[in-house]
C-alpha cells in the first residue's frame, strides 16, 4: 500500500535499529572477555554507550516514519477496504484493524 520511496525509508530504518542492537549485543558479549583480558573493559562500555545512542535515535527515526505513514496513509487504506468515511482518528484506526484481523481458529473438538 506504501510507496517504495517510504517502504524503503522504514525498511532502512528498521536495519539501523537491528544494527543498534547487534552492537550492544557485542557489548555483551565483550563483558566476560574483561575478566581475563583488561581491555575488553573499556571497549565493551565504549560499545555500550555507542549502542545506547544508536539505539535511542534509530528507535526515534522508526517510530516518527512509521507515525508519519500511519497518519499519512490511513484513509487511503481504509478507502481500499471500503471503510465508510471517518475522520481520522481512533475509529478509522480500529475499523481498519478491525478489517485487517483474521478471526481466531476455531478449535477442533477432541475426540
């Protein structure tokens, strides 16, 4: 439903997310290695705060696009799924979740 240009801009933002993450995870992974190897200490907390940064500004980036998309792009959205006109807000909104859930299996009976 997106265009490519946004599809592509969330997409790049969410790696820079991943990206964030991965790093504090070597973080880590670096904590122990401290113990027998003293420089292990200030690279992992150099990481750590590195990591912290990435993470908070890409996880700001990702939600503002995804924000924007939402705001932008809803009633388009809902207008391809023949969603009666609303004004924009919390009803458009569960309307189309609404529209878009699929209803829970239904269970099998026990034989």
């Amino acid at each position: 439903m997106l265009p490519e240009e946004i599809r592509g801009e969330i997409s790049r933002s969410r790696a820079a997310l991943a990206r964030a993450a991965v790093l504090g995870g070597w973080a880590l992974l670096y904590l122990p290695l401290a113990w027998w190897w003293w420089p292990a200490a200030p690279l992992a907390a150099t990481m750590v705060v590195v990591s912290g940064r990435r993470l908070r500004t890409a996880s700001d980036t990702y939600a503002t696009l995804l924000e924007a998309s939402v705001r932008l792009h809803l009633a388009d959205l809902a207008d391809k799924l023949r969603i009666e006109e609303q004004p924009m807000g919390p009803l458009l909104g569960g309307a189309v979740m609404r529209r878009l859930s699929s209803p829970a299996p239904a269970a099998e009976p026990a034989s």
